[in-house]
C-alpha cells in the first residue's frame, strides 16, 4: 500500500493506494513541483535533458513508445530526492 500526503493551503490529505493502481509520477510530486530544479535532477542523476525529464513526468513518450517512467526510473528518481532532501537536512542543520 502507498500512502500520498498531499498538504496545501492548511488541507491534508492523504490519499490511500493499492500497488496495482497507478498514479501518474506528476501527481505524486505535486507538493515539490515548483521547489525542486528538475533540470538538475535530470542531469545529474539521469544523465538526460529537462526536456527527457518533462516528457517522462508528462507521461509523453518516444518516439511512438508508451510514455511514463520505468521501473528503473522511478528507483533513481526515488534515490535522488532522497538524496536531495538528506542534504537539505544536513545544510539545514548547519546553519548557525
């Protein structure tokens, strides 16, 4: 089971999933969106442009292939906001 925490404007929600269902990675992300460099996260963890980067969270493929992220994709998209947010932590931690 997964479960979305979603917090906007003083509303939680939280959103409960079975692992068949599939909720697109865009969705998911909503609450960073705007707060993260995606271009960076592409580039430096993907090795690929912003633009690869959009389609995949746009669900667009290539070149007649379905769109989405794969398995693989989503493991190392996972590894970098982790990475991500375990280095906001530590800077945050710093400041003095």
């Amino acid at each position: 089971m997964i479960i979305l925490i979603n917090k906007k404007k003083d509303m939680e929600q939280v959103v409960s999933v079975t692992k068949k269902e599939t909720i697109p990675i865009k969705q998911q992300i909503s609450d960073i969106l705007v707060e993260v460099s995606w271009g960076t996260i592409s580039t430096d963890y993907f090795g690929k442009s912003r633009s690869w980067l959009s389609k995949k969270m746009n669900e667009k493929g290539f070149n007649g292939e379905p769109g989405g992220f794969t398995d693989e994709e989503k493991e190392v998209l996972r590894g970098a906001l982790v990475d991500l947010s375990e280095r906001i932590r530590k800077v945050a931690i710093g400041i003095v």
